[in-house]
C-alpha cells in the first residue's frame, strides 16, 4: 500500500464500532487499553477473505490481538506509515450477516504538557499545583484527535471518511471527574483502591477526529438547556481546573443558541448532553469533540470586569456558537477528506455570525468594516494575484501533504471566501428558502450516515429549490481561481436607458495562459427606486444586457466581486443618490475601495474621472453632509485615494470636456465646506477628513 493511500478503500474490512477501555494513572507515562473492533465486509463482493488488513497505529504496542474464537493475528509496524499491518494464522471469510469482532490489549504513551508551545496530540496531561496541599499534584489529562491523533489513542481507521460508533470506559483515580462525548451509563468504585471506572453511553455515528474524553482535578458548573423542539432539558456543564465561575457567560450562551440551532436546522441536537472542558494547554484554541467541546480556559474563563467589554463579549459569543454549529455541520454531517476543512470551518463561522446578528448579539456585522474591509476586501486582493489558486486546488494540495497539524490543513484565504461565498449565497436564494433548505438536509439520515463533500450539499439543496444554478455558484467560486470584475457601463439616448454588464477575471497583472472562465456573479443589483433588481439576479454569461438603469451592482458590498463603473452616466447616478440621501454609505465605500484598487493596478481614465466626480460633487453644496453625516467615512476613503502617488499632478477631462482638478475642484470647497458646518456630531468624522486634506496640501 502506497504511503498517504485511504486504508478504508484498500482492506477488505471495515470498522464499524469501537469498544474502548483505558487503564490511565497519572503519574505514570503509560496508558493501558482494551479494545474490541466490530468490522464489517467492505466492497460490493458477497464474500471476502481476509489475509491481512491495516490499522492506524501511532506510539501503541499491541500485547495480543485475535479474532473471535481465538484466532490469533500476528502484527507487522509501519512506524514511518503509523500504521500497524494484522495477519489472520488463518484467512477468515466475511459476509455481509457476520461483522467480525476484533479484540486488541495495547499500551500507549501520555505526553506531558507543560508549556504552550507544546503540541496536545494523543492523550497529554498536565499538572498544576493543588491549593490545598501546595504541590503540583493536580491533574489535568485529555484527548486531541484532530486530524489524526485518535491512532494515538487507540488502533483505529484514522480518516475523516469513516464513521462508526464508539462506547468508551475509562479507569482512573477515584477523585477524578471523567467526562466524554457521551454521558455516563455507570461509575463504579473498586473494592480495593483509590480507583473506580467509568462507561459511557454509545454515541451516534462519528469520525474518529470528534472522539475525546478528559479526566483530572476539575472544578464543575453545570445547567440545563430548554430545548421546545426536541422537548428536552438538555444537561449542559462547563469543567474547569480553576475558577469555574469565571465560565458561566459560556453556559448562558450555550443556553440561548442551542435552541436556536435546534430551530434553524430543524434537527434535533444529537447527544445526550454537551459539556465544554476548559483545558490548560490546547494547540488548536478550541476542538469541537462531539457532545464534549474543548477550549483553551484562557478564552473562556473571564471575570465579569473582563465581560463588561462588548468586545470581549462578542469575541466569546462567536467562539461558542461556532463551537455549537459544528455539533450539527461537522460532526452530524462530516466531509470524507481534510481538504473540505476550510468549508467546515467557513460554515461555522457564517452560521454563528448570522444568528448572532439575527439574534441582536452582534448588529450589523455583514455590513461591518471588520468584515468587508479587514477581510473580504484583503481576501479580494490576494485573489487578485497570478498565482492564487483557486479553493479547491489550495485545499486538495494541503490534504495530500499528510498534515500533522490542523493548522496545516487550514488555508485562512479559503477560510474567509467561504464565509462571503455562503453569505452571498444565502442571500441570492433568500434567508427563509436557504434556511429550509439546510433543514430538510439536516433530517435527511443520508447526510449523516456516510460522509459527504460539499458539493453535495449544494446539489441537493439546488434539487430541493429546483434550480441547478446552487451547485454551480458553489463550484464557480470554489473550482475557479480569481475573483470576477464586473463592468458597468449605462447610455442615455432620449427617454431610452441602457445598462451594459461584462464580467472578466480580475488579476493585477496579464496572465498569457489564463482561462477567463465566466463565474457564477450574484448581483445585487439597486434600482434608482432603491429596490432591488429582481429580474437579474445571478450573473452566468460573460455579458448582460438591462433596458433600464441602475444605481450600484453588489449592494452592500454582499458579493465576492469588484465593480468597474465605466461610463459618466454611472457616476452621475450615484451622485444624485447621494445628493438626495439616498446611496447606502456601505455602497459609496464599495465604490471608493474598487476605484482604489483599479487606479493602483490597471486604471482606465474613466476612473480617474469617476472619482474626480464623486469627491466634486461630495465637495460641493450640492451635498449636504450635515443631514446626511453617514457619508463622512466614505469620503475620508476617497479622499485618501488622492494619496496615491499616481494622481499627482495629473487633470483629466470629463465628458463636457471640463477640466477635473482636485485641488481647484475638490480640496478647497470641501475645506470651506467643513469650516462652515462643523457639527459635533460630525466631529470624529469631519476630523479625519481635515487631516487628510492637510497632508494631500502638503503634497
């Protein structure tokens, strides 16, 4: 079998659901496990003979393995493959009536962690100091299994493309609190001894990267979640070595959003209970362990002064409603490879952000310029490069590397265009349709019984909505590289309006070999009546052509695009929206943030002269910034363009063949301006716009 090969398409058997006991002592560096594999036939194949089969296998030694009945299996090591090769004395044959039973007796490896720059991977622990004794005799001990650290801690088909059931025991000291995915059918104390042992319940289908218990010194808050649709009182819990309370904004959050997701999913949350562990060290910030998420204490033990931040508050609401919304799109419905991370990832995020501001926790956040200018748009112009890739190409070259991190597996670029890919999405197909859509995939038991790609989803959502154009957004903007340009150009000619739209790769450079494939474009598109163009929605051609003007493409800056205005007509039609109040100020800064990239990359002279226009009219008495201050934060950013070393000196002629000078037509005036209507209201605004004018002076 060839090194990075799938073991699950290669064996003749396939696992099906895992027993697991573990003896673990803290103070010792060894684990002992017990284990039974229940395998099924894998392929189409009435019968198949076992010879041999592989197993994940990381840092074990195994003490004895068999079959049922006492058929002995011999083992052979891959240590560089992490994999363990299992040879039957005899073949056995295998239907689709018999699973086998494979009982495997194992020891492992615990690492220490003391320090964050020491990986948790396998099973690790850490000691603190006990308050009571004064010694470092306090034990925190826990599992990381993402994306392959699961074959540390027990013989397993360690790939995101299988998934069974688990039942887990674990031994350990009495004093200990153990907590897992699931929770506990049994604690039972030994007759002899500080130890007892702890079952838990079988989970549902899942990966083996979402397995994971802790056990240690924990302190531990616990509480209950209304559930209306499943009509439940879920138990929830928050564990933590220290300060406990510190955690419990966690628990309220947990007790507002779980209902919700219930809700927005229409499925009910699949465990028996959901706990967060707080854990001392933990290399990937936060892990969704099904049933059992962990986190890095830091980010969630907080005093109430900490809290009373509304940032600090947001930072932590988004943290644990993305942690819940993998509960459901991640763990219930799983991908079958680490390179459809990023949209795991990408969904969470969406997600919890849209109930959030749905919810009134986090207003205003798709039009915030945390997320369109400090990610959207930096993700926009990494795009804009030759030689970005496209999604899929980033993605399917990182999960073939054989990452030994998550964060190896994680590309942000990909990340962050998800999250605009799904918003967009969310808002061609309209909030309620998209909503019941992820409903009826979330009650399909398909979805969760085997794991899927993404493009799944969005075929079968384009099945339920009956359109074909949902799965082939998605693919344009994921299989394509690049993101597109959209160019604008409107005529007048008596009473007749026409609007001409060309769609093209953006780069910021010729590309000889480029294939200027047409995407997939929502468009957004506002009327002069300030409705939204129903008639154009998504954008499939390279042109399209509207017997009727427009006011902007890309609303709100709500679609992964740039737009290049390319006629006068284009710009005097923003300009009377903006004299009677009526442009949305997100849309003049889309403006703005477009025409600074294409002035300092590829300009046409239009654009110079559309921005000209734009600051002269916005300089001008026409405008009054007074009545309308929310024009303010647009302006500075147009007026910052006129930084940019390529305008220097330079006049362009407008169509009426005026000549544009910005320091005639645009500095001057707006100073005037400013001087003769200074508001406080306007003061933070109005201030920044004099410092720019004052360095664009001094120039």
């Amino acid at each position: 079998m060839a090194r990075g090969e799938l073991l699950h398409l290669g064996s003749p058997i396939i696992p099906t659901h895992y027993e697991i006991q573990l003896d673990i002592d803290p103070v010792k560096i060894n684990f002992k496990g017990n284990e039974t594999i229940t395998f099924k036939k894998n392929g189409n194949k009435d019968i198949a003979l076992v010879e041999r089969f592989r197993l994940h296998c990381k840092d074990l030694v195994i003490l004895h393995a068999a079959f049922d009945e006492g058929k002995r299996v011999s083992v052979e090591y891959d240590k560089a493959g992490e994999m363990a090769t299992f040879i039957p004395d005899e073949p056995i044959n295998i239907t689709e009536s018999e699973p086998l039973h494979f009982k495997l007796q194992y020891i492992g490896k615990v690492r220490s962690v003391r320090t964050r720059q020491d990986e948790t991977r396998g099973i690790f622990k850490t000691n603190f100091m006990n308050q009571g004794t004064g010694s470092s005799d306090n034990f925190i001990i826990a599992t990381h299994c993402q994306p392959s650290f699961a074959r540390s801690v027990f013989p397993c088909v360690d790939e995101p493309s299988v998934k069974t059931t688990f039942r887990l025991g674990v031994r350990t000291l009495g004093r200990f609190k153990v907590i897992s995915n699931m929770g506990q059918s049994s604690s039972v104390e030994d007759e002899n001894g500080p130890h007892k042992t702890v079952s838990f319940k079988m989970t549902p289908l899942m990966t083996t990267s979402v397995f994971g218990f802790a056990i240690g010194d924990f302190e531990h808050s616990a509480s209950v979640a209304i559930l209306p649709r499943s009509s439940r009182k879920l138990p929830i819990g928050i564990y933590s070595p220290m300060n406990v309370n510190d955690g419990s904004y966690c628990l309220d959050i947990v007790q507002k959003y779980l209902p919700l997701l219930e809700d927005y999913t229409s499925a009910d949350y699949p465990l028996d209970k959901l706990d967060f562990v707080l854990l001392p060290f933990l290399t990937d910030m936060a892990m969704e362990n099904f049933g059992m998420i962990s986190v890095q204490m830091d980010h969630l033990l907080l005093p109430e002064s900490l809290l009373a931040d509304r940032n600090t508050r947001m930072q932590v609401e988004q943290l644990v409603v993305h942690e819940l919304v993998h509960q459901w799109m991640g763990n219930y419905i799983s991908f079958e490879s680490w390179e459809f991370l990023w949209f795991n990832e990408a969904f969470a995020t969406w997600c919890a952000c849209s109930l959030l501001e749905a919810n009134g926790d986090l207003m205003g956040y798709w039009i915030s310029d945390d997320y369109l200018s400090n990610q959207v748009e930096k993700a926009m112009r990494v795009d804009a490069e030759v030689g970005t890739p496209s999604i899929a190409k980033i993605s399917k070259e990182a999960s073939v590397n054989k990452p030994s991190q998550t964060h190896d597996l994680f590309d942000p670029h990909s990340y962050m265009k998800g999250i605009t890919i799904l918003r967009s999405l969310e808002l061609c197909i309209g909030d309620k349709l998209f909503k019941s859509a992820l409903g009826t995939l979330f009650q399909d038991r398909r979805f969760h019984e085997k794991c899927v790609k993404p493009i799944d989803i969005f075929v079968s959502m384009g099945a339920i909505l009956k359109s074909e154009n949902v799965a082939r957004f998605f693919t344009s903007l994921t299989q394509t590289p690049g993101l597109p340009v959209v160019s604008v150009q409107m005529t007048r000619k008596d009473e007749e309006v026409m609007t001409y739209l060309v769609q093209h790769r953006l780069l910021t450079s010729e590309d000889p070999d480029l294939e200027d494939v047409p995407y997939h474009i929502p468009l957004f598109i506002q009327l002069p009546d300030g409705q939204l163009d129903k008639k154009h929605v998504l954008m499939t051609d390279r042109t399209v052509t509207l017997d009727y003007p427009i006011v902007v493409c890309n609303h709100l800056s709500q679609g992964y695009y740039r737009v290049s205005y390319e006629s006068a007509d284009c710009y005097e039609e923003v300009a009377r929206q903006i004299a009677a109040g009526k442009l949305a100020p997100i849309d003049l800064l889309k403006i703005f943030r477009d025409l600074s990239f294409f002035i300092d990359n590829s300009a046409k002279e239009i654009h110079f002269v559309g921005l000209f226009l734009l600051l002269k009219h916005l300089a001008s008495n026409r405008v009054d910034l007074v009545k309308n201050p929310q024009y303010w934060p647009a302006l500075g950013e147009g007026l910052q363009i006129l930084q940019n070393g390529k305008l220097k000196g330079l006049k362009y002629a407008a169509a009426d063949s005026e000549i544009l000078d910005y320091r005639a037509d645009v500095l001057k005036p707006l100073a005037n301006k400013i001087n003769r209507t200074r508001s406080k209201a306007c003061e933070p605004h109005q201030s920044q716009v004099l410092s720019i004018l004052q360095q664009l002076k001094k120039a």
